[in-house]
C-alpha cells in the first residue's frame, strides 16, 4: 500500500527548488530539429520510392511497379485493417463486458492501481495496440503479393492430380493463398484471445486467486467463442491438410525430397485427416454452445477428445500401418504411388520425353583407321576451354588495364563465311579497379563503359597456342561485322555512372591517343531536375549529386546494369538462370538471359533446391555463375522466357518462350503487356539462343534417378547414377555441362549440343552419356538423349580417363617437362563424344609458363577404345589414335621461343637473304610480344611480310629460268599461309 506523511504545516521547511520549464528559445529549438528529423526520415523513405519509380519508368516498366505497388498496399491495408479490427473489436468487448466492482479481493486490489493508471488513456491505448498489431500483419500480408497474384490470375495446367482428380492449379495457385488465409486467421484469433482474457482479467471478468467463481458469464461465452472460432479454423486445417498430402516432402529411402502421398499417406493420413475433421467441426460447435450454457464442461470434453484424436488417429495409427503393413511388402504397398511420383516428376521437370536408348560403348569397327574422317562429321571438338582462357584474352587483348574480361568466357556460334562455327566469346567490359587515380569524378563519370567484343575460334589455336582470333583489337574488328561496340551494360557494371552532361568519358585509345565521347543513349534517369538529383543523392548516400558542377543538362544516371538483375527487376516473378551471355545481334551487343517459371506445388513431383543443384566446379570459383535465388525448393520448373539486355541502351525485353506454359500464361495475365510473344524473336536472335545450362542441370540431376520409369527398379536403387566431379580440378565439385556441335547416333547432322555424363552411384566407371539439342527453332531443340551402357561392361568414366592420361609413363614424363621451371599445368575441359559405339575422349592441356603468366595450349590428350595420344595438335592426336596415314598435315613444330621452326634454306642466295630477313623480324616480333611492345610488332610483322613477299618473288622467277624436267620445287619455298603477313591466330598490329 502507498503510504503518504501528512504536511502539518507551520511555517517554513527550508528553501525550495522550481525546476522551471525550458525557454521560448529551448523549446522552439527542440521543436525544430524534431520536425526537421521527421522530415528527413520522410525525405529519406520518398527517395527510395521515387528512385524506384523514376528506373522502372525508364525501362519501360512501369506497369511492373505500379502493379506490384498497388497490390502491396492493398493487401497491407486489407489485412493490417482485418487484424487491427479483429483485436480491437474484442478488446472492446471484453472491457464492454466487465463486471460491476463490488468488494474488492487482495487480487483487486493490485489490479485496481492499473486500472487507474491506464483509465486517462484507455482510447489511445487501445489505438496504439490495434495500429501495432495491425501494422505487423499488414507488412506480413503485402508480402505475399506473389500468392495473392497467383491466385486470382491462375490458369488450369489442363491436368488432374491421380488422388484427388483436382486440376494441378489448385495446388499451385489456390492452395498456397487458402493456407495464407488460415494462417492469418489462426493469427488473428490468438491475438483476439490473448487480448480479450488480458482485458477480461484486469477488469475482474477472470479471477486467479479469488475465491468464488473463476469467470464471469459474460467473459465465459466471449472466450468460448473465440475459442469456437479457433478450433473450427483447426477443422479447415484438417481439411486443407488432406490436399497438402499430394505436396507433402518426407523421408523416403528411394529418393530426396519424396513430394506426395505414399501408401501410409493414402490409407492412414488421410482418413485421419477426414475423422479429425469431423471431430473439430463437433468440437467447435460444443464451444459456441457455451453462449447458451454457460459452462467450460462440454466444451472442455471435447477439446480434450480432439486432442487425443490427433494423438492416436493422427500419429499412432499411422506409425502402426507404416510398421505392421508397409515395411513387410513395401516394394508391393509402395509401387503405385511410386509410379505416380515417377510420371509426375518427369512431367514437372520435363524430363519426360528424355529418349533413352543402350549404347555398347565399345566400337564395332575392326579397322579403327576407317574412324579417322568419322570424328570430324561426328564433332566439332572444341579445344579452347572457355573456362581457362580468360587470362589469355585479358593478356592478348585488354589493352588497357581498365578493361577485363569475365573469369569464364561463353561459347557461341557465329556463322563464318558460310560455315557455323563454335566461338569463344567474352566482352571487354570497364573494370574500375585497373583506373590508376581513383577518384569521384574518374569512377562515376569518365570511365563509364567497356568497349568491343573479342572472339575466337573454339576447335583450334595458333602454331604458339594462343587463341585464333575471330574478332580483336581496339576498336573491334573481325568477322562480326559492324555494331555498337560501347558496353554501358555488363556482367562486370556494378557501379553507378553518370553520363551525358558535361563531363566528356573516355571513351578508348589507340596509336594516335585517348578518344572521348558522350552518352547518346536514352537509358537511364535524367538528372536535370533537382529534385531527382536531391532524391539520388539520398539514395546514394553521395551528396555531390546534388552540387557537383559535372552535372548539368542532359545528364544521366545509369545503374542496376548486369543483365541478371536488370531482367529480375522488370520481372520478379522470374527465377534467373546463373549465366548470361553476349552475342551480337542486329548490329547491337546483347546480353541474352535465360529465366525460369517454378512452382513448389506440383503434385507428386519430388522437390530439388536449385542452389544446391546446380552448383558445380565453375560456380564455386565464381559467384556471377550462381542460379538466381538458390535457395528456392521447386518442383516445377520451365524456360519459359528468353530475356535480352542490350549493351548499350540497357533496354530489357522479355520472350515467351513456352507458349504452353501455365504458371507463364497466369503471370502474363497478373502483368500484361510485359512479355512479347514468342514470335517477335528475330531470325538473328533465334541463331545465338541456346539451350540453358541451370536447367540442363537440374534435369540431369533428376534423370540421375528418374531414367527408369518402373517402381521396381526405382526403389531397389539399383540403377542410381550420379554427376561425376569434375577430373580437370581438385575442387570436389561437380564436372559442369559443356555446350559441343555434334552429332548423336541417330541424328545425321551435328547440332550445338549441351553434355554430360553419369558414373554409377560411389563408382568411376561410365553409366551414361547425356546431351540435349540446344539449336533454338528447330524441331528438336530442347530433345534429350541419354546414352545408357550396358552394366555387365566397365567402360572408363571421366576420372578414371583421367587417371589414365597421368599414369601413362610417356605422357607423365612429357607433363613433368612441361612443368619445368616455373611453369603451371592446367587441364581443360574433358570432352566425351560418342563414336561408332565407342567413346572419345579429348581434353586440351595448357601451360602457364616463364614470363607468360596466362595460359597456351601446348598438347591435346585424346583416347579412344584404349589407346591414347598425347600430341601438339588435335589432328596429331587423332591421327595417332587411329593410326590414320596420310592424314591432313599439321602446322610446324613449335621451337622454343614459343614460333615456328623457319623452313629449309634455299640454294638461291636471294631466296637465303629474304628468308633471314624473315627469321630475323619473326624473331623481333617475337621479342615485341614478351614486352609487350605494339607498334614494334606492327613494324616486324611488316617487315616479316615484305621478306617473305621477296622470297616467293625470287623462287617464283628462279622456277621460271629452270628446265620442266627440273628437280621437284625447292624446299624453301615460303608456304601459301606464311605469305599471309600475320601467322595463323597471331595478333594483328596494334593489337596483343
């Protein structure tokens, strides 16, 4: 008890102390920083949202902010609204319903202080509770904005689920939403409860320790009711639970992730799930009879049934079915719910029409020779590892050390002179960590972009192993013709830049110096305005936006400007896959990216986690390889939209791609106008689309169990494959898929193609080969093959093939040479192509070595049917493989400074003098590499070309003089290609 002395009075007690109030000048400076910093957190959220609105308006997406917006808010202001009423609603009740004080107990006593604390602020207090609750539900409910769109845009997948005969967009599109909603209302409920009892309580409605009875009449039937409330949404539980069997993931030893309802499922679960059911249903309406009863008795009973219900129906019967019925014939009791995993999950993949066919592995041709001009109408076989090469594009054609190229170079293909030829392809995209002065102005407004695209051929390499060039130098030039060359865009552009106003980029150099241009694109935000510069500059955390003097009219900011985040921007509801690549198209570079349609309410289908599946040996060294949201569990999945990103404008446009797909059709409607119809795709573009590498990996992880289509097989495990590691490294990942022209047994052209191969489950050897046809718009794009080989056969896998190239005594003494000095092995990719029955093994090897600290190719491993080669040259090892004579002669020898062995010399001593002429400038362009000196490669390239030129023109006359019955024509002879002035693949002059 408050305990209070009495003031007697009678005179002075001492001096007393005013704490006065603080002054005018105080009291309005207070005032002033409070509004100030509330304007400021304002100021702050506005920039954020008028950011937002200002870049999708200029890509041309509006409609996806606005769509998205708006249903945020609505669901925020539905639901918030829902919660903050259901709460208060029921507080108001309670408080409504309290009982008269009449004498006070001890317990009411204590109450009583709070009672009349809070009674000044009881409106104010039951605001501030309803706007809190109904402010976490409302953030809660705009989060699912996705669901809410699903489901009322969905469309039917046109097929049934085999439990239940509900078309698969119940569990797709409605399922989801119906558990949302029970979700909240199981949270409103609660949050009812707990309010309505702490508001009965402190009003005397519900006693503790008071004698008499424990609760009013009036608190008895408002809680019954809540409760009411509360078991009846449990008998929706119950009911929806029964549907959720069909998506349900469990433990089941035949597969990971086992989605669907198995024979204790169907026979145990779920009529238990329909008794529960019932028994809530009862249960909820013995507690609305409390209204009229006034008693927990009933009431109680029946919870306390329900309970128990769950209990025995729910949990104990089921493990009784599991042990006494299924575990002692489980094969029998578990097949045809494993048939209906089966068909379901090669369906929600589309792995379904995987064509599997038995391969011997083994070559039924008696004389191997006769394979030798097989192998070049079976593969291209691309011997330049995108993978590796990076570094050697970087050396031989950065240029400058503000420019890079990504760690993994893409392959394409680009037809040349008439022929399609695979390319390795990578851009010269801006890397701001090679700009010697760091600074501001340098960073965001003078180096702005990358700058041409360098490629090269990927089935050969020049007589030094660098790459043959297809298109080099600075700026560009080649085989690809004519296009924008200025990269705004790209992989390697995570910085913001302003362009446009006043301040002159660089735009690249050559012999003659540094060249500036401006930005004449339309992408990106105009920054004339100040508010927008005000709101970027918040944004940004860069106050210089707002002031700077290098902004001015017509400058532009440009950001979110890698393809991937671009393309996830103007469409969330996409998954994007880890690997965008360039190619040009139409005169313009464009980035084209592949995006996925998934679901995880597929029934039947078994689930994957694409971070996990499609990891391999390249995404763990480099994170921009890494699938779009990784974490994902799905058991659907399409590519249903091919993206593209130009370079140069940073323009987005989306492609449908499967015109069938439903979870597609149910997001164009949700955003119509976003995706243009499969046929606006160009010819040009539909030449460079190909088929993508994340999902090729998510099926081959599936078909490495759902290859067999009877339960029996399934479940004993026994045809169980896995993705070997990748032999070429020591990371422990998994070998990644390479993209190949070539032709399957029973396709008579080659196709680009994506491949693969599976080792049995905890073994080396080979168990099947896998490629799917990447050529876009033909009829058998997307056609997996699988190439299965006999099991009572070992057929050498990928690490035993290489085991095999390492322990070769032979080959193994020639790596240790190559390894001499300081010098590094790498080995390339590890190419498989089916041949005659047989398969082919290559795999380029590559040296870092001396004062070249970027890898050439030096030697190429080949094997076939147990014989292997360990050559300079692709031919060379083909050639010994197959014992072929007179096959296509291979480019000279390599010396030892990295060039060709100079020809014999001639008995004309004009012919000897040019010929010196040409070994010495041969030898100085040589020397101008290792610098790297460009312009006095130019001139000793020149001048290689003029001694070469003499000794044709001298050989040519001295022919002429000599008889016809002369001897045969002189070895020192310069040969067709070495009078071409450059040697094959060497760069250019000016170029590295």
């Amino acid at each position: 008890m408050a305990f209070q002395m009495p003031d007697r009075g009678g005179g002075p007690t001492g001096p007393r102390i005013r704490v006065g109030r603080p002054s005018r000048r105080v009291r309005t400076l207070l005032t002033t920083l409070g509004v100030l910093a509330v304007l400021a957190m304002a100021f702050t959220m506005f920039a954020g949202f008028w950011t937002d609105w200002l870049w999708y308006r200029s890509v041309h997406y509006s409609s996806v902010f606005t769509t998205t917006l708006w249903t945020k808010i609505g669901l925020f202001f539905v639901f918030g609204l829902l919660m903050a009423l259901a709460v208060g609603v029921n507080i108001w009740l309670a408080h409504r319903l309290r009982p008269p004080l009449s004498a006070m107990s001890v317990e009411q006593q204590s109450l009583d202080r709070y009672r009349m604390g809070i009674a000044p602020y009881k409106t104010w207090l039951l605001l501030g509770i309803t706007a809190l609750v109904g402010l976490i539900a409302g953030a809660s409910a705009a989060g699912q904005w996705r669901t809410w769109l699903m489901w009322v845009n969905g469309v039917s997948f046109g097929q049934k689920d085999p439990q239940f005969h509900l078309d698969v967009s119940f569990f797709a599109f409605d399922l989801p939403w119906y558990r949302f909603l029970l979700g909240f209302g199981f949270a409103a409920t609660i949050l009812s409860l707990i309010a309505a009892a702490l508001t009965h309580y402190l009003y005397g409605g519900l006693r503790v320790t008071s004698p008499g009875a424990r609760a009013t009449a009036a608190a008895t039937g408002h809680l019954s009711v809540l409760l009411g409330v509360f078991v009846t949404l449990k008998a929706v539980a119950y009911w929806l639970d029964r549907y959720g069997l069909a998506v349900k993931s469990s433990d089941f030893k035949a597969t990971d992730n086992w989605t669907g309802l198995r024979y204790v499922d169907a026979n145990a679960y779920l009529p238990a799930k329909t008794i529960l059911f019932c028994i809530a249903v009862i249960c909820a309406l013995l507690f609305f009879a409390t209204l009229w009863r006034r008693t927990w008795q009933l009431p109680v009973i029946g919870f306390g049934l329900m309970v128990l219900s769950a209990i025995l129906i729910g949990g104990l019967y089921p493990a009784i079915v599991q042990k006494f019925q299924v575990q002692p014939n489980e094969q029998a009791k578990e097949a045809p719910y494993v048939e209906k995993n089966l068909k379901a999950t090669r369906e929600a993949y589309g792995i379904d029409g995987a064509q599997v066919t038995e391969y011997s592995g083994t070559s039924t041709a008696k004389d191997k020779t006769t394979l030798r001009d097989d192998v070049d109408s079976t593969a291209s076989i691309r011997v330049l590892d995108p993978n590796i090469v990076s570094p050697t594009f970087q050396q031989l054609q950065q240029m400058r050390k503000y420019y890079a190229f990504p760690t993994n170079l893409d392959v394409d293909r680009y037809n040349v002179k008439g022929t399609d030829e695979d390319t390795v392809i990578g851009l010269r995209e801006l890397n701001l960590a090679g700009v010697d002065k760091q600074n501001w102005i340098n960073n965001h407004f003078r180096y702005t972009h990358g700058y041409g695209v360098v490629a090269a051929k990927g089935t050969t390499s020049d007589p030094e192993g660098r790459p043959v060039f297809t298109e080099s130098d600075l700026p560009s030039e080649g085989e690809l013709g004519t296009y924008q060359q200025r990269v705004y865009y790209g992989e390697k552009t995570t910085t913001y830049s302003i362009v446009g106003g006043p301040q002159k980029e660089i735009d690249y150099s050559d012999n003659q110096g540094e060249k500036t241009t401006s930005y004449t694109g339309k992408s990106g935000v105009s920054l004339s305005s100040p508010v927008n510069r005000a709101v970027y500059a918040v944004a940004f955390g860069e106050p210089q936006i707002l002031y700077s003097g290098a902004i001015g009219e017509g400058s532009r900011i440009l950001y979110n400007r890698t393809p991937k985040e671009r393309v996830e921007a103007v469409a969330p509801w996409l998954t994007i896959d880890g690997d965008a690549y360039p190619a040009v198209v139409d005169n313009k570079i464009q980035w084209i990216v592949d995006a996925y349609t998934t679901t995880n309410g597929y029934p039947y289908a078994s689930r994957t986690t694409l971070g996990d599946t499609t990891a391999d040996s390249l995404t763990a060294t480099n994170d921009n390889r890494a699938v779009v949201a990784q974490q994902n569990q799905v058991n659907y999945i399409r590519n249903s939209v091919k993206a593209t990103v130009d370079a140069y404008t940073g323009e987005v446009k989306l492609y449908q791609w499967d015109t069938e797909d439903p979870v597609l059709k149910t997001w164009m409607k949700a955003f119509p106008g976003t995706v243009k119809a499969k046929s606006s795709i160009s010819g040009s573009l539909m030449a460079h689309l190909r088929y993508p590498q994340d999902l090729f990996k998510v099926q081959r992880e599936l078909l490495s169990r759902y290859h067999v289509k009877d339960a029996t097989t399934f479940l004993s495990g026994s045809e169980v494959w896995q993705v070997p590691n990748d032999p070429s490294n020591k990371s422990g990942d998994a070998v990644p898929p390479y993209y190949l022209s070539m032709r399957m047994p029973d396709q008579k052209a080659q196709a680009f193609s994506l491949t693969t191969t599976f080792t049995p489950n905890g073994r080396d050897n080979l168990s099947a080969f896998m490629a799917v046809d990447s050529e876009a718009g033909t009829p058998d794009y997307g056609k997996i093959r699988v190439l299965k080989l006999p099991t009572s056969t070992t057929v050498d896998g990928p690490k035993q093939v290489q085991s095999q190239f390492n322990s070769e005594q032979d080959i193994a003494e020639s790596i240790r040479l190559l390894k001499g000095g300081d010098s590094d092995i790498e080995y390339g990719n590890l190419l498989t192509v089916p041949l005659d029955g047989g398969l082919l093994y290559v795999e380029p090897v590559y040296v870092r070595g001396g004062g070249l600290k970027y890898p050439l190719l030096k030697k190429v491993l080949v094997t076939y049917g147990g014989n292997t080669a360990f050559e300079d040259t692709l031919d060379e090892a083909l050639n010994k493989v197959f014992g072929a004579e007179g096959a296509p002669q291979t480019p000279p020898p390599a010396d030892e400074g990295g060039g060709t062995t100079p020809p014999p010399t001639s008995s004309n001593p004009t012919v000897r003098q040019a010929l010196a002429d040409a070994q010495k400038a041969f030898e100085a362009g040589q020397e101008a590499l290792k610098k790297p000196d460009w312009d006095a490669y130019a001139k000793a390239q020149k001048d290689l070309e003029a001694a070469l030129k003499r000794a044709e023109d001298a050989q040519a006359q001295a022919d002429k003089s000599a008889k016809p019955s002369s001897s045969p024509s002189p070895t020192g002879s310069a040969s067709p290609s070495a009078g071409s002035g450059k040697a094959t693949g060497s760069p250019s002059p000016g170029t590295s």
